[in-house]
C-alpha cells in the first residue's frame, strides 16, 4: 500500500515535465510542424521513456563555434566563393563546356548556402561495386608519399577494416602522416585503444561527438555520416562505402551490396581536404593547422565540372537537400534516383510528383530488404504516393543496394552520403559532390539501368494489394518518420 502512496506524486511530476517539454518543442525550438507532432506523440503514449529519448535523440545541436578553422583565408576560400558570385551574377563567369550554364543557377545557390566553389579541371573515376573500390583505395593508399586523411562513418577492424589498417601502420612505419576519424554512433563497435599500433606509429586517430559515458552521448543524434579520404592533397575518395566486410558483399543477410562511390583527382580534391580539416579539428585537440602539403598544386587531370557540398544541423541552410531540389526543377527528360531510405519532406515529395505529373521520366529504386526496420516500411508509406504520380520504382533484388545518387538528363548528376530522408536533411552531418558532365553522368545513367536488370519493378496494382499487416507497419513507420 505505501508503494502506491509513495508512487503517486511521481505521476502528476511526469505530467508536469511532459507538458514543459511539449511546449519547449513548439514554442523555442521552432521545429517543422510533422516533427512536432512525431514528438508529441512520443511524449503522449511514452511519458517517461519518451521523455529520456527526447534527451538523447531529440534535443537541437547547438551551433556556435562548432566548425572553426583559420586556414581557410590561407588557401583563399572566401575570396574565391566571392569572385565567382560575382562572376555568376554579372554573367562573366567562364564555363568550360557550354551546357554546364544550364545550371548557373545551381552552382550559383550552392555558393551561397553551401561554400561550394565550381572546379572544372577534375577526372572522375566511378566504383559500383565495394572490392574494385578498396582494392583501388588501398592502391593509392600503398603509395602515398606525405599525408592519408581517412573519415568514415562507420570504420570496422574486421577482414577488410585489417587489410586498410595494415597498411596504414606500414605508410606510417615510413614516414607519413596517418589521420583516421570516426562516428562514435556509426562505429560502436570499435575503441580508440585498437588503434594504439597506429598511435604509436605517429598516427592520429579521434572519434566524432564522443560519448561521456557508455550509452550516456546527448549528442548522439547528430552523426558524422561523411566519408572522404584524401591522399597527399592530390587524390580524393568520396561516397556511399563505408568500411567492413558487408561492403564487399562477405555479409549473409545483406548479399552483394550495391553502392556507389568517386575517386577524383583535380581541384575539387582540396574542398574535400578543407572538409576533412574542418570536421578533425572539431573532433582532436591536435588542430591541423594550414600548410602547402595538404593543398598542393594540382595539374589539370580532366574537364569534370563539380561541387563539394556539405551539410549538417551546424548550417543556417540545408544545402544538400537543396540543391537536390534544384537539380530536379532543372530536369527536362529523366529524373533517376538510388536511395537505400526514402522518407522524404513535403517538399522533395511534391517536387518529385510534379516532375512525374509534368511528364518527366521519373525512375526511383530502393532495397528490398530493411536494414532498419522502420525506416523500411516508412519508405513504402512514400513509395506508393510517387507511383500514383506516374513514377516507376524499382527493388533491387541483388543483394542491398545503399547507393545515394540523382542524375538527370545525362547532364548532371550527384553521389555523395546524403540518403532521401529526414535524417540527412536535418540531422547528419553530409558531403555530397555534385559533378556537371555529360560523360559522367551518361555513365551514372548506364549503372542505374544495368541494375534494372537486377530488378523488379513494383507496380501501383501490386502496391494496393499489400496486406493490412503491411499496411499498419507503413502507417506507424510513416507517423515516426521524422525523428528516425
């Protein structure tokens, strides 16, 4: 009986704090008004767990003074960005290829929002597949001369995470410089301690937004999703591969996994270098300081026209996601997508019916299997929406495909970490190149047919006969969707 008594006062707190927290998220925190709702909810059916995960997953980054790096004036930056809007906007900007003004409009945003100069001396090399990938990385990393700059948001010491290691320790045995950085979130699985080989060896390894505690991370909900490595300032790698086994397909739940990453070597290799520099000197108390060696002189290698763009809960605008939206206004004949998560906002959902209404040739293609399980079924609660449009969508039967890739009318095309969701738009920390060729993004075009082949397409009737089973699994997927 005086457990009851005793327990009584606890029930009316709880209400008090729920009702103080509901009006913190409405009223301070000035989020979209789904992602309130999805809150309230939590808080309404979850009081005290639904408290404790809006403390740990819900709460908004503070921005001030998170990414700071003075050598950004050394290597010219500002004053570049600078001239070329003014270039842009006085229409005296000098484009290589004549198509690629199409998209002044574009790259003229991405400046402003996302600090992404244009660079149009690059070669691009395009992986579909994870062993051609590493076996190239590990190539370029076998002879690297100065530095090696690795950020992965998941790293793994398994098969694959050995043979990478072991050959940093050998570069470092020789002299270079060794950085790695890793998402605490995304590589739970790993400590700094396993890295003490390389640590001893002169290497450098940190860890983004570090936990206090096991499991006790306020922070945990904003993930460096980025994956970039750069080699002596001159090679650069990025896009969807993380590091592990189940990237070359030796994972027997997902199978074969189909994704899609860059090797570039031009100019666009030192925005990458300065992204990379930017998110090490927020994670280590051993700041990178400017030097020559991290932006050496390139030679032009190519005449790839591209943009480095990043994003974050750290930036006034969701740069990334907004110059997706601006690449599918752009479109005039086809619009292909790979995304492994589809939960998209209200905005790139209708941007996408009206390119389909208009006659657009809109083409989307997911997994077939989850590997977070809402997040799945929240992605067909979407799906079915387009296919009333008239877009066609496609499940990749092959294994898993994790591909983060849009191109359009073989002109311009982007493959980066960004998925098709909320969390990419709002909550991670993403690195997207956006590249404006015709020969790159025809070979973009030509992987996403060849997986067709590997495909099924799902239909609307199909669609509308899911089970009532399914049904409720979108239903509720769909009403979290924008706090997964």
């Amino acid at each position: 009986m005086s457990v009851i008594i005793n327990s009584i006062p606890f029930i009316p707190i709880l209400f008090v704090l729920n009702i103080i927290l509901a009006i913190t998220i409405i009223f301070l925190e000035r989020r979209d008004a789904s992602s309130t709702w999805a809150w309230i909810l939590v808080l309404f059916f979850l009081p005290l767990l639904g408290f404790i995960l809006y403390l740990m997953l819900g709460r908004q980054l503070r921005k001030k003074h998170l990414f700071r790096w003075d050598g950004k004036k050394d290597i010219g930056i500002d004053n570049l960005i600078k001239y070329q809007i003014d270039a842009l906007e006085s229409d005296t900007f000098h484009f290589n290829e004549d198509y690629v003004k199409n998209y002044k409009n574009l790259i003229q945003m991405n400046l402003i929002t996302g600090d992404a100069v244009l660079t149009q001396d690059n070669k691009i090399r395009i992986f579909d597949d994870g062993v051609e990938k590493f076996q190239s990385l590990i190539n370029d990393i076998s002879n690297a001369k100065d530095h090696i700059h690795i950020q992965y948001y998941i790293f793994k010491l398994d098969n694959l995470g050995q043979r990478i290691y072991d050959v940093l320790k050998k570069k470092a045995k020789q002299g270079v410089k060794v950085r790695i950085l890793y998402d605490e979130m995304g590589s739970r699985g790993i400590k700094k301690r396993q890295f003490k080989e390389l640590i001893e060896l002169g290497g450098e390894v940190e860890v983004f937004f570090p936990s206090i505690f096991p499991l006790l991370n306020p922070r945990l909900n904003f993930r460096n999703h980025r994956k970039i490595v750069v080699i002596d300032g001159r090679i650069g790698y990025i896009g969807g591969f993380n590091v592990g086994d189940e990237y070359i397909g030796l994972n027997s739940k997902f199978g074969y996994w189909r994704d899609t990453h860059l090797r570039i070597e031009g100019s666009s290799v030192h925005p990458l270098q300065t992204r990379f520099i930017l998110d090490w000197n927020q994670a280590s108390e051993h700041k990178i300081e400017y030097a020559e060696r991290y932006f050496p002189a390139i030679p032009k290698k190519g005449d790839v026209a591209m943009q480095i763009i990043s994003s974050g809960p750290d930036t006034d605008w969701p740069a990334i996601k907004n110059a997706y939206l601006k690449l599918l206004m752009e479109a005039k004949r086809y619009i292909y997508i790979q995304t492994p998560y589809f939960i998209p906002d209200n905005s790139f959902l209708n941007a996408i019916e009206v390119a389909s209404l208009s006659g657009i040739d809109v083409r989307i293609m997911i997994p077939n299997k989850p590997d977070h399980m809402f997040v799945y079924w929240a992605t067909y609660s979407y799906i079915g929406e387009l296919l009333k449009a008239g877009a066609k969508v496609y499940i990749y039967d092959k294994g898993f495909i994790h591909a983060k890739m849009i191109v359009i009318d073989d002109e311009a095309a982007s493959v980066g970490t960004a998925n098709i969701d909320v969390r990419s738009f709002r909550l991670n920390f993403e690195v997207n190149a956006f590249i404006y060729d015709r020969q790159i993004s025809h070979e973009l075009a030509e992987i996403f047919e060849k997986d067709i082949l590997d495909s099924r397409e799902l239909t609307l009737e199909h669609y509308d006969n899911r089970s009532y089973g399914i049904k409720f699994k979108e239903s509720i997927s769909r009403l979290l969707s924008p706090i997964l």
